[in-house]
C-alpha cells in the first residue's frame, strides 16, 4: 500500500462534475473532476483500487476509482457522482496480486 497526501486544488473550478441526473446526497459539497495516474517502476500500475481520503478534518466526502491498462483512475465521490471535493486527501494505493502455485492451471 502507498500512502501519500494531496491537495485537490481549484484548477477545475469552472467545470463541475454532475451527476447523471440524480439527485445530490444531502451535504455533499461541490465537486471536480480529478483524474490520477499510477505508475510503479516506470511501468502503468493495472487495475489498483485508488481511495481519496479526506485528511484535513473539514471535508467528510473521500472518493475513490480504479486504475485502466494505461495506469489512470477517474475517481468518483459515489458511484453516480464524477470527482472529488475540493480538500487535502491522503492517496491510498492498494494493488492485490494472485500468483499461482507452481503446477496449478487456477
């Protein structure tokens, strides 16, 4: 697990991410789109679970996204709801990898 802290700025004040027509959870507040990239020795890190998480006790709202072939997350306050608040996030970076036992086809 990688754990690293950031700041979602007001770069994308002027682009608000929506939801697809639902309607916004109570208290949810304003949100931006933020997109990450996750690479690991240079190399695009696949399908790794990203979790925004609020760390500076003002925003209760984390998100959250999963990593493509090319290494890049588009991360999502609820499931309906594209990108994040504005708040310093600790980055949690969790990759699970199965190997084989040697002889097994599974």
């Amino acid at each position: 697990m990688i754990h690293k802290e950031h700041k979602v700025n007001d770069v994308a004040r002027h682009s608000r991410a929506k939801g697809c027509g639902k309607p916004r959870p109570d208290g949810m507040p304003d949100l931006y789109p933020v997109t990450i990239m996750v690479t690991q020795e240079n190399a695009p890190l696949t399908d790794a679970l990203i979790d925004l998480v609020p760390s500076d006790g003002q925003n209760a709202w984390g998100a959250g996204g999963k990593t493509d072939a090319q290494g890049v997350a588009i991360m999502f306050a609820r499931p309906d709801f594209k990108g994040a608040p504005i708040g310093k996030y600790k980055v949690v970076v969790t990759k699970k990898e199965i190997k084989k036992r040697e002889g097994s086809t599974k």
